[in-house]
C-alpha cells in the first residue's frame, strides 16, 4: 500500500472535511504526546457510583435514598 492510499482515520458516517479530519488528527496526536497523569489514572480506576443490581432491595419509608 502506497503512502498516498494509507489512510490514519476513517469517516463512518457523513462527510468530514479535510479541515475537520486535521483538527481531529491534532487533537489526537497531542493527547497522545502528553505526558500521563500518574494522580489521575489511579483515581479513576473506581467508579464514582454504584450498580443498581448491588443495592439493597429494601428502604424504609422515611429513608432519604427512596
């Protein structure tokens, strides 16, 4: 395959413009440039809430999670 036929991204649905494939190509090089953030991907290794499935299956009438 030739460098002219690669191609990095590809358009699924509608028609993108090659301005909106460079500002995508930008944003995407820069975040993978970046360093990473050792805080941050440890603190988001939990999940903030909690399952539905996981909870009790009884509350009280006057209980503030109802």
């Amino acid at each position: 395959m030739s460098n002219a036929t690669a191609t990095l991204l590809k358009v699924e649905k509608g028609n993108a413009e090659p301005e909106e494939l460079a500002a995508i190509t930008a944003i995407l090089l820069a975040r993978a440039a970046a360093p990473e953030d050792t805080a941050t991907a440890a603190a988001s290794s939990q999940a903030g809430w909690r399952r539905l499935e996981r909870t009790p299956g009884f509350r009280g009438p006057r209980s503030w999670q109802g």
